[in-house]
C-alpha cells in the first residue's frame, strides 16, 4: 500500500539552527498538507500546497516558515530560526484531490529544539 | 476551532462493537463527516467519511442521523489494536484547492480484555 514517508523520525537542534524536515508524498497525489502536534496537544493545521503554491496557511506559519516541492517528489517544511516552542511533532500529509477524498498522514518527524 | 463535539473518553470489551459518537449540529450541507485515529503518537490514519449515506468498509461503519446533526462510528468488533484517540472532523468541500482538517481533542478509545 502506497505510504507517505518523511525523514528524518527524529531532529534535535538547538534554538536559532534552521531545519528542513522532509516528506515524499504518494506519488499520485496533488495536494499537499504539514500539520504540527505538541505533546499532549491537539493536531493543528499549518499549511496546505497545491498547484505550487500555498493554498492555506494557519497563524503559526509565520515568516519562519516556508515549504518547497523542490523536484516534484519531495515535500519540505522548513523553519528557518527555531525557537523552544517550535519542539513538536511535525506531520505530513497528501490527498490526491480535494473534495471528498482521504489524507494519508506519514508518521511525523519528532523534532526537538534545545 | 473544531466543530464537532465528542466524549472525552470510552471504554470497550475487546471483541465487542465500539459506538462512538460525535454531535456536529452546525454542519453545512457541504459537510463531509470524517473520522480518523492516532494510535499513541503515529500520524492520523484515515477510518471512513460520508456525506449523509450511512457507510461501511473493512474498518468500520459510519451512521449519520437524517438531520446530518450527529453521527457514530462503529468499530464492529473491537481489538487492543484499537485502542487510539478517535477524531470526528466536519470537512468542507473545497473544488480545486486544498483543503484542511481541523482535529479536535477527540475520544481516547481504550479497548480491554
């Protein structure tokens, strides 16, 4: 069965490092997803890609952060100065059109800022 | 913010059917109800969706009230595999853009021997 895979499972990095953490989605799919998950805390949304471009972004994704589809397979988040409060679980995820059809979620990437 | 609403907690005997309900009284008509889980810290895994059709797959069943207000997912025949944070999440239908999901805190579902 077709999976979403990000690396790396596990980042640490110390505060004001930039990262990129990295997502291959389905490779039929089209529309693009990075949601973030603080320990104990609910799944938010941060930023959804289509066509190139950001469809959607949530108030977390600020300036710090941006994403790329670099060469038609992978998927990056990258956060360019991180912060202590950046420390999450970073998910990825595809659907292969919008309306009425699933997102398959990876496993996530545990990053932690020290 | 989330617009469904759903039991903090619930507990079930393995081998028995899970009833999990969810209320989405403000769900417009083109509203998807879906449904996933997260077992332990894994991504979100996809369970089923529907529009105002009752469905069912291998996974489970999704019954939605006439007035669309409220639905319950149904795991037939529950294992300890099961046990996870259930997420009801009211979906709008977007053509041609993306579009997010927005997770509550949802149901722990802890299913026991």
């Amino acid at each position: 069965e077709p999976e979403v895979t990000q690396t790396p499972s596990h980042q640490v990095t110390q505060m004001g490092q930039e990262v990129i953490l990295r997502c291959v989605p389905i490779s039929n799919h089209l529309y693009f997803y990075w949601y973030r998950q603080i320990l104990g805390q609910k799944v938010e949304f941060l930023v959804s890609f289509y066509n190139n471009e950001i469809s959607e972004k949530s108030e977390i994704f600020d300036d710090q952060f941006s994403v790329e589809r670099p060469d038609g397979s992978n998927f990056t988040l990258k956060i360019r100065s991180t912060k202590l409060e950046d420390s999450a679980m970073y998910f990825c995820a595809s659907s292969d059109q919008a309306p009425n059809t699933e997102a398959f979620f990876g496993q996530g990437t545990r990053l932690t800022v020290v | 913010d989330a617009k469904t609403t759903q039991p903090p907690s619930m507990d079930c005997a393995e081998g028995r059917a899970a009833n999990l309900p969810c209320n989405h009284s403000t769900i417009s008509g083109n509203e998807y109800v879906y449904w996933y889980r997260q077992i332990h810290s894994q991504g979100p895994q996809y369970i089923i969706h529907g529009l105002k059709n009752n469905e069912t797959n291998e996974m489970a069943s999704l019954i939605i009230t006439e007035d669309r207000k409220s639905s319950t997912l149904i795991l037939p025949h529950a294992t300890l595999r099961d046990t996870a944070v259930y997420y009801c999440i009211v979906r709008v239908e977007n053509t041609g853009t993306a579009s997010k999901l927005t997770f509550g805190t949802g149901t722990r579902l802890q299913v026991t021997l």
